[in-house]
C-alpha cells in the first residue's frame, strides 16, 4: 500500500478520536487541516475540517464548502449544512458513496464547480480521498490541466483502488 494512503487512514482514525472528544487537537491554520491540499488560489482541498476550521476557512476568504462525504460518515459534523450556511458561506452536499464512485455524482460535482466559477470554493470528504478523485477528473477533463500535475496532488492523499481505478480511468466527453 502506497505511503500516502497509509498517511491517509491513520489521518482520519485521528480525525475520529478527535471528533469523540479523545483528542483535543485544533489546527492554527488551514495548512494544517486534515489532508489539506491547495490546488491553486481559488481551491483547496481537505478531509473533514472541525467547526473552528470552517471558520478559519471562511477567514481564509473561501466562500462556497462542497462536502462530497455521505451524511453517515464517521468523522462528520452534525448539521454541517447550517453550520457553513451560518457562516455565511454557499454549502453543497454531494454524497459519494466510496463503495461506488458514480457518474451522476461527478456530473453533479462538475455542475457546482461550473456554478461556482470565480468563488473560492472548498472540497471535502472523510479523508480527501473521494475529492482527490474527483477533483483530479475535473482538473484533467474540464479545465484541461496536466495529467501529469493532476495525478502528483492525487498521490498526495493517495493511489485509488478497486472502484475508484475505473472511475478515474473514465474519461467523457462532455462537450456533448
């Protein structure tokens, strides 16, 4: 298993004890939540920010948060929605079940970020995982970026498997 999916899961068993109250741990800055990943000025990309990280994100100027985790997941804020929305900030909730990456998903997903263009705008999930994914197709199929620089940010959280393998090797016009 590559070293950056290892960094990942132990990642977020911390992001779980801190979320039960076992680990009292805050981060100083947006640097340093959980699997943090600038893409560039206006994106960035992470795992599941606390409530005090939201408010550093929105101090950081991001005005939109898309939350790609399903409502279940371990780590999750409970009423995440109002919270950003509290904040003053545009929240969409894309659930991806991890299981089963879909299409439908990703076309949502492209949808806002389309809607969203000249925000800067925030992507999350549990571990950055499902976003690193998705957020790599975007950058390769939408914006036309590098595969090359896309797939380094990726391996940055880490090297997909099972489902998301296929689900990254899907490449759709979408001019059509």
């Amino acid at each position: 298993m590559n070293v950056n999916t290892l960094k990942t899961i132990f990642g977020y068993l911390k992001s779980m004890l801190r979320k039960f109250g076992v680990l009292k741990l805050e981060s100083k800055s947006i640097a340093h939540i959980y699997n943090y990943v600038p893409i560039s000025k206006q994106l960035s990309t992470s795992g599941q920010p606390s409530l005090l990280e939201l408010q550093k994100i929105k101090e950081a100027g991001f005005n939109a948060v898309i939350n790609l985790a399903p409502h279940n997941a371990e780590n999750s804020l409970d009423n995440e929605a109002a919270i950003v929305n509290g904040l003053g900030l545009f929240y969409t909730h894309i659930p991806v079940d991890f299981r089963n990456p879909a299409e439908d998903d990703f076309d949502r997903f492209v949808e806002c970020m389309n809607g969203l263009a000249g925000s800067n705008v925030w992507v999350h999930c549990a571990a950055n995982m499902r976003v690193s994914a998705f957020v790599y197709r975007y950058r390769r199929e939408i914006l036309s970026e590098s595969d090359v620089v896309a797939l380094q940010d990726l391996h940055k959280i880490w090297e997909p498997f099972g489902a998301w393998k296929s689900f990254l090797d899907t490449n759709r016009d979408r001019s059509l």
